[in-house]
C-alpha cells in the first residue's frame, strides 16, 4: 500500500512539474523565444485567454532552452501560499537543493510562509551560480492574497542572467516587485494570434486541405485564436464550418461540433471525467465502472481531441478550456450525476491515500461527513506543511455546522490550533470545543478530557482549575491511549507552574517515558525545556545544556520546528550558550526564540509565559533590556486570573523584573533595542513586497495608522532610513529567512 501511494503522490506530483512535449507541427515561434531570451528581462509573463497557446510557447522555449530549466504547472489546489513555495522549491531543486532541504524544516503558522519559507527561497536562488529558466504555468489559478505576496518575495531572488517565465490568464506582473518587476518583459493575445500561414500548419497537421480564402476566414472567425483554429481544422475533415459572425460564443459552438461526430459512449466518457483535473486510467475506470478508460484516453490523443499526455501514458490532461466546457455541459445535463462521480473520486482517492484531492471531491459532491473525517485526518500534515489557506478553504467549504456534528473533528482541530495556530484559531476551536454537549460520543477520544486539557493549556479559570483539569485528564487516559503522554506533560507543566516543583519534576520524566513510547516529540521537547528552566533557575547549568540539547534534538528530529513550543526550547538553547560564552550561537536561537514567540501566544499562557521568562534571561545575558521589557508586558497580557495557586508564577515574573531593574542600573545609559513586539514582527514580512500600508492593513486586519506606526518603530529600532535597509537589517538578525544552523555545544 505504501509503494501505492508513494507512486500516486510521485504521479501527481510529476504532473505539475513535467513539462509537455513540444509538437513540431504546432506553430513555431522562434524569433519570439529569442527576443525574450535575449531581453535583460528577468520576468517574462505570457498573458491571454484560454487557448491562444501560451503552454505551446512555454514548452517550444523550454526544448530549446540551453540553461538549466524548472518547469511548474499549477492547479487550482494550489492556491496556497505554502504550496506555491514548496512546489517552486522542488522545482528548483536541481540548481538549488538548499532551498527544499531548508523549507522542509519548516512546520505550519501565522506569517511563516512570508517571514521565513519565501526569503529562504529568494536567497537560495540568489546564490544559483549557473544561469536558469524557470517557467510556471497556469498562474491564474492563484487567487489567494498571500501567494501573491509569497511569490513576490520569492522571485526577488531570481538573479541577472536567469529568468522566470509565468504564464496565465490575467497579467502576472502582480507576483513581482522592485527591480524584478522593472524589467518584466510582456507578451499579450497580440503576439500569440496565429495568422494564415500558422491556419495552414495546423490544417497540415489534421490532414485537410483548405484555400487561402478559407483560412482567411478562418483567422477572422477565430481572431487568430489558436485552439479555434484546431477546431475549424477537426470539423473540416468531415465538413465545413457554419459562419458564425463575430457576436456567437465561438468556443461553445466549435466544441459541441467536435463533440456531436463522436460515439456516445466516447463523449459520455468525456462529460464524466470532466471533474478530474489529471486523467488516470485506473481513476477513470473507477468512477465510471469500466475497464478501458486506457485505450479511451490513447484514441482521444491519437484523434488530437484536446488531450494529452506524460511521455509513459500514465496521465492525461483535458486542454483547460475543453475541460470547463464539458464540466459546464455536464451540469447542465446532470448535476445530480456529477456529485455522484465526485463521490467515488473521493473514494478512489481516500483508497490510495491522497486525503487532499479525496476531501476536494467530497466537498463537491456534498459528503460533508466524508469531507469532516478526511479533513480531521489531514488537517495536521496540512497544518505542519503551512498550508493555512487550504485548511481554512476546506473548513469554511464544509461549515461550522457540520464540523460540531463531528466531536472528533472538533477535538482533534482543538489540538491543531493550540500546536500550531494563531490566538484567534486556539480561541475559535476552543469555543467550539466547549459548545460540544458532554454526552457526545468522540471516537478513539475521550471528550471530556480533551476539554479539561485545553481548559488546563489556556488557564481561562486560572491555575487552580487548570490544575483539577489536568489531574482529571491523567486519571482518564489509560497507558495505552495515544493522549496519555499529552496529559501527564500538561499535568507536569501545571505542578511546576504552580509551586509544586518537586513533584512537577517526577511527573514530566513520566510524560517523557510515555511519549518515547508512542513516538511523540512535542511533549518530549515540552517536557525538556520545563526541565531545563528549573535547571537554569537552580543555576544547574550542566544540567540545563543537557536537557536543553535533548529539547532541541526532538525538535529538530521530529520535523517540529514550527509547533508551539519551538520558542520555549529555542530560549533554552539561548541561555545555555550565551551563559557559556558562545555569543554567536547563542545570538542566532535567540532570534530564533524570538521570531517563533508569536506561535506561542496569549491562547497557551501555560506555554507562553515560561518561553517569554527564557527570553528574558537571554536577552539579559546579551544585555538588551529594551527586549526584556517587551516580553514582560507581554506576560502581563497573558497572566491568568489571580488565585492562591498562582503564587509561583508570579514569583518567577517579580525575580524577571528584579533581574531587569537589576541590569538597567547596571547601565547608566541604555542602547535601543532591536527586539520587535509582536505586532511589528507580524508587519515586518511584509516590508519585502509590494504592498502599501493600506494594503498591508488589510492583510493584517488593522488600520493602516497602526502599520505605520509599526514600520516607524522597526525603522527606528533598525536605524533604517527606507525598507529596503530594514529588510537587509532584519536578515542580518536571523527575522527573516533560515539562518544556516548553527552547532550547539554539548
């Protein structure tokens, strides 16, 4: 089964990033390709309706390309910022594999795509030595906001000598900026129009034999609309075009014609298949129940009918345009029909363990039910691989009301938000999580103890309550159950938070234990980086640096890095090494700690306040009190209410101010800092593109006052004149971008 689905996912995948065969008998256009190759441009885009060959020129260039080539075809289930990235990576990564090496460090959260996946990107194509092309096709399937600004980050990277091509309906110039955008070259419908000597190489090609005149008219019917002129040919070779005048739907007409010569089950087989955006063979027999889908799709080829194929016959693709004509005819004749094949596509797809495509045709077909179970068995490889946009699509397709109809679905995206999602997701799910009636039956998962752990993670009723949750949920889960060592490590982190050190420390070596068994780093890294706080309270600095070093490894090892506790373990890290000297170290997990705070906000106080009491002591170890008064008026955000059991978290913060009093009389005169809160480092990012302070606002849901405040605080903590200086300034602190990882000592 794993080899099953390892293929399928190498098929699907070999689809967008293969490039088609360029047919001789298509229309050349070699001095084009050369004008554009010789341009000083370092963006081509190649913008015209459906059908005027923008694909055939990409892929003539490509065959006649010397310099290194990428090739990207999208679809539309790559509308999202952390696909696009991802992809383009994997594209590139013949001329640039520290590229995909870097972004598969990278887990799921707010602003990581922008702040860290696109820059990592644009710096390892800056660095490619040897000159490339890289050509992305259908780009207008991107509607997402941020793809847009992902990919104008990303393609800033893009050197002199090497050049990316976009190819798409509507005019991509909006995916670049600055110096990329300056010398874009534009090639529109004009220079893609056929004329009469092209009509006669395509009618060469179908083998009819027409006049000059019928060409002529040819042309004018078709406005030099390549794909109309194939269909003109087609038709000719059994009989001759109805003048349609220049006010019909051309397309419409030339299709239903191609279409009414072909044996019905030959267009049957083309209507049903028509929600497929690639044509497997084994899929199409499976949704419509035969066994020759094959020798149906070869005879379509072998009839230049608008379909094509990778070079082994192993997919086929439907030209774009023919494909939203049969999908619009197929509604018309059966809508009822069309959900039905959406269904066993969702099916085929859920059997082979493809979960994204099975949720998109779930959702088409209406199975809300099948699409709540797929999407809370996906949701968390979508969360790790930063794909917000496509969760947030799937959730919003399928409704919260649906969603409630499924208590494991809500518990499980409980889980998801508090790991890896911004504030608003944790509040959200958690909400919801507390509006699914107690005697609702959750499978494989025990419902009120999912409530009481996150009840005990967000510390709403303060730490006393938090603490009777998570006794509760330790007494519930037995040993075998996968949410065993969760429970034992939010019981551990609660003792040890409210004063009950010793035993805290015993309880955390349990959840430890536990979670070696069934696998789970980030409880390992939790529990670790508690155990190293104690450590460093103590000044047990051996000690410290080795569970420090543990806390990082499960981190690092279990592909974690973007969780909720990656800035806890980073200020860990930080403190170890800048306690021992090692300022270069200890300066680059600082920043780390500081850029991954954000993941780690008011949502998690169980979490957040000790990360940020971390951050503290290494930016007092570094000497930055502005830094360290930032993060305590951050933990007083996120205090939870006053009761007797939250004794020693305030003990902890009243040491974190005395130290910092402490230090600031130390210093008769204060540097500014360079540490960013949390609403400028949400800004920052977005200082690498396009958009104004009015659009940024509008990103970020804030006025666009606040977003100038914001960069007129990151210019002046960066002595930065302009934004082109406070992005370089932002590289240089590791807030931007992957910095190369650096050894911790042991």
């Amino acid at each position: 089964m794993d080899q099953v689905f390892d293929g399928l996912q190498a098929l699907l995948l070999e689809s967008k990033t293969t490039p088609p065969d360029f047919n001789d008998s298509f229309v050349h256009r070699p001095a084009l390709i050369d004008s554009l190759r010789s341009a000083e441009a370092r963006l081509v885009t190649v913008t015209a309706p459906a059908g005027y060959g923008k694909t055939s020129l990409l892929a003539e260039w490509h065959r006649s390309e010397q310099r290194m080539t990428g090739w990207l075809t999208l679809q539309g289930e790559d509308d999202d910022p952390a696909s696009v990235i991802r992809l383009l990576a994997h594209v590139c990564a013949p001329f640039t594999s520290e590229a995909e090496s870097a972004l598969s460090q990278f887990a799921g959260a707010e602003g990581a795509v922008l702040s860290r996946m696109a820059p990592t990107l644009a710096l390892a194509l800056s660095r490619v030595d040897r000159p490339f092309v890289l050509f992305v096709d259908d780009i207008h399937v991107l509607h997402d906001e941020g793809c847009l600004d992902a990919l104008s980050v990303a393609l800033a990277g893009v050197p002199r000598g090497s050049q990316v091509v976009l190819a798409g309906r509507q005019r991509a110039t909006r995916y670049a900026r600055g110096r990329l955008l300056a010398s874009a070259v534009q090639v529109g419908a004009d220079e893609l129009r056929i004329d009469p000597a092209g009509a006669q190489r395509i009618a060469d090609e179908v083998g009819v034999r027409v006049d000059g005149r019928t060409l002529d008219d040819w042309v004018s019917l078709c406005d030099g609309w390549a794909a109309g002129l194939h269909m003109c040919a087609l038709l000719s070779r059994s009989r001759t075009p109805v003048s349609l005048g220049d006010s019909a739907l051309v397309a419409d007409y030339l299709y239903q014609e191609c279409m009414r010569d072909l044996p019905d089950r030959t267009r049957q087989f083309l209507l049903q298949t028509s929600i497929l955006t690639v044509h497997i063979p084994s899929l199409c027999d499976a949704i419509l129940g035969i066994a020759d889908s094959a020798q149906i799709l070869r005879d379509l080829e072998a009839q230049q009918l608008f379909v094509s194929s990778d070079r082994e016959r192993r997919a086929y693709r439907l030209h774009p345009l023919f494909r939203e004509y049969l999908e619009g005819e197929l509604r018309l004749e059966d809508v009822t029909s069309a959900k039905a094949l959406h269904s066993k596509a969702a099916r085929w797809f859920q059997e082979q363990g493809q979960l994204p495509q099975a949720i998109d045709h779930a959702i088409s077909a209406g199975d809300f039910d099948v699409a709540t179970a797929l999407v809370t068995a996906a949701g968390l490889h979508a969360y790790e691989a930063g794909q917000d946009a496509t969760l947030g699509r799937w959730l919003r397709e399928i409704g919260d009301g649906h969603l409630l109809a499924n208590p494991s679905a809500v518990i499980v995206f409980a889980w998801y938000a508090v790991l890896v999602g911004t504030d608003e997701d944790s509040d959200k799910w958690s909400t919801l999580l507390g509006k699914v009636p107690d005697d609702a039956v959750a499978e494989g998962i025990n419902l009120l103890s999912a409530k009481a752990m996150i009840r005990a993670i967000t510390m709403r009723d303060g730490m006393g309550a938090a603490l009777r949750d998570a006794e509760f949920a330790v007494e519930v889960e037995t040993l075998e159950s996968p949410w065993r060592d969760p429970a034992v490590q939010i019981l551990g982190s609660t003792l040890l938070h409210s004063g009950h050190d010793e035993r805290a420390v015993d309880v955390l070596r349990e959840a430890m234990h536990v979670a070696d068994a069934h696998r789970n780093p980030a409880t390992i890294a939790i529990c670790e980086a508690e155990l190293a706080l104690l450590s460093i309270e103590d000044a047990g600095w051996e000690a410290a640096a080795e569970h420090a070093g543990r806390a990082l490894k499960a981190l690092q090892d279990g592909g974690i890095e973007g969780y909720v506790m990656s800035a806890y373990v980073f200020a860990a890290v930080a403190c170890v090494e800048l306690h021992a000297g090692r300022s270069d170290v200890g300066a680059h997990y600082l920043a780390r700690g500081m850029a991954e705070r954000q993941r780690c906000g008011r949502s998690v106080p169980l979490l957040g306040i000790p990360s940020r009491l971390l951050l503290i002591r290494a930016h007092l170890l570094s000497a930055d009190t502005g830094a360290a008064r930032i993060l305590l008026r951050e933990i007083e955000q996120m205090l939870p209410p006053y009761d007797e059991d939250r004794g020693a978290l305030d003990r902890r913060l009243d040491a974190a101010r005395r130290a910092l009093l402490l230090q600031e009389s130390r210093y008769a005169s204060r540097g500014t800092s360079v540490a960013l809160t949390a609403a400028e480092q949400r800004v920052l990012p977005y200082l690498q593109t396009h958009l104004t302070r009015a659009e940024i606002a509008r990103r970020l849901f804030v006025s666009p006052n606040t977003v100038g405040t914001h960069i007129t605080s990151i210019f002046r903590k960066f002595n930065a004149p302009s934004r082109a200086d406070a992005v370089t300034r932002a590289f240089d602190l590791g807030l931007l971008g992957e910095l190369p990882d650096l050894v911790v000592a042991d």
